[in-house]
C-alpha cells in the first residue's frame, strides 16, 4: 500500500497479477483522467472518495491534466485467492472487470482503506492481526460489489473449517432445537447453499447428520454417566424420553437400557 503524489502527466502500467485499488484523497481544480484499459476508454473528473479498480493482469493507459494524492492498494492474485479459497473465481480479471467502467464511492471501502494505510504506518502487535482482517473484508467486498459468487446459485463448499464452526455451534447448541437456518449461519452461508454444499461434502442431510450427533453424544452420556434417561434425553436435544427411546432403538436395534447394560453400566432406569 503506497500513497502517490503526482503532477499532470501520461504514463502506461504494465499488465501485473495484482489488483489495484485506487482512492482519491487530494484533487486540483478541474482535475480529470482518461484511462484505456483492454479496449475500454474513460474519462472523467478527479473527485476525493471517488475509486477505481483495475483488474489484474491487464495492460493501461492513463492521461492525468491535473494534480491529486492517491492512495493505493495494490492485491496480488495469490492473496485474493488465499483470502477467499474455494469461492475464489477462477479469473478474477474477469470477475472484476465490471468495477473498472467507473468511479464510485462507498464510505466502508474509503474508511477501510485509510485504516489500513494507518496500521501500516504504525508499529503495534496488533495492527498485523487488524491489517489481515481489513483486507479480508475489502477483498470480499470488491467481488460482492462486482457482482461475485454470492448468489444461492453460486458453487459453494464446505471445507474442514466451515464444519468446525458449524459442529462447535452443534456442540454448544445440542439441547436446544436446532433448525437448517441456524447452522448455515453458523457455516455463513444461505440455507440453500448451505444444505447443497453440506450433503454434496457429507454425502447426507444436515438433519440426518444432526440426528446421528445427538445420538453419539446420547451414547457417551449412557456409557460414562449414570443420569437418568430423561435428563439425556433433554440434555441431547429430543423432545422427551420417549422420543430418544424410539430414535435410539430405531438407528441401533436396542433400547437406551439395554445399551447402557452391554457397556457396563448396571443401573435402573
């Protein structure tokens, strides 16, 4: 990230595997630009706030009649898709191409930007941590804003840390009913994105993973504890005593008593 005091002039970028993000912060008088970008050409006036994106890997002619201080973040491919992993397009010249046709301002991208310019220049633990996490943000932000896969039609995936969040909500949440919505939230996913990309990695429903959760942890509890069926059944999420019994007997041929015997545990119900 730099910020480039410039005079009038003319000049040409190469193509670069990085995308450039350029922010307006100082402008002179009646200052405008021209760029010329794969057979796109543009011209309007310089105004403060008002950015532009040029997509990566693509050469560009620029024609400046004025003065202005920019500042500029500058993305490689290999970050924009290390941030993003799966929902990474494959060409991101393309997925962005959209947002070079125009200026355009927006209050979130413009603080971003200058908060990082401000942890760059500092020197704190922290702003390494913070740094990530806005260029995460302006990264997801940019696709968005260009029209990227965030649709419910769009391919999803559900790798090793999305079932981590979602099997930690599980774990946190088991007493309580738990519905499709709330574990595509715990995914941050939609719920039809969430239910497609879950059973195409698991090979089953959500639901029918659910119920084989509460049914192991059910298990655990007859073998390591001596509560009562009731409290189990309540602590892992069925509706009653009942209903654990049937679901138990149904996925495991035995009843919950006659299970906790086998394991060893010799106690009433």
């Amino acid at each position: 990230m730099l910020t480039v005091e410039s005079r009038p002039h003319n000049y040409v970028d190469p193509a670069l595997g990085e995308t450039l993000l350029a922010l307006p912060l100082t402008v002179e008088n009646d200052c405008s630009w021209t760029w010329h970008i794969n057979g796109r050409s543009v011209t309007q006036r310089v105004s403060v706030g008002r950015m532009l994106v040029v997509p990566p890997d693509l050469r560009s002619v620029w024609e400046v009649d004025g003065a202005r201080t920019m500042l500029t973040l500058c993305i490689p491919n290999a970050s924009f898709r290390s941030i993003l992993g799966d929902l990474s397009p494959k060409a991101i010249r393309t997925a962005l191409w959209n947002l070079s046709s125009d200026t355009w301002e927006d209050e979130f991208v413009e603080g971003a930007m200058k908060q990082l310019w401000n942890c760059c220049s500092g020197n704190q633990f922290l702003n390494a941590h913070l740094s990530d996490g806005i260029i995460t943000a302006i990264v997801a932000y940019l696709l968005k804003r260009a029209g990227g896969p965030d649709s419910s039609t769009a391919p999803v995936s559900m790798p090793a840390w999305r079932m981590r969040q979602v099997r930690c909500y599980v774990e946190g949440h088991l007493s309580e009913t738990i519905n499709v919505e709330d574990l595509a939230r715990a995914a941050g996913l939609s719920a039809r994105q969430f239910f497609r990309a879950f059973r195409e990695q698991t090979g089953e429903t959500p639901h029918r993973w659910l119920a084989g959760i509460r049914l192991e942890t059910a298990k655990d509890m007859l073998a390591r504890s001596d509560e009562r069926l009731s409290e189990i059944a309540e602590a892992c999420g069925f509706a009653n005593q009942s209903h654990l019994s049937s679901t138990f007997k149904l996925m495991t041929g035995v009843t919950p008593s006659q299970w906790r015997s086998l394991g060893g545990i010799n106690r009433s119900d």
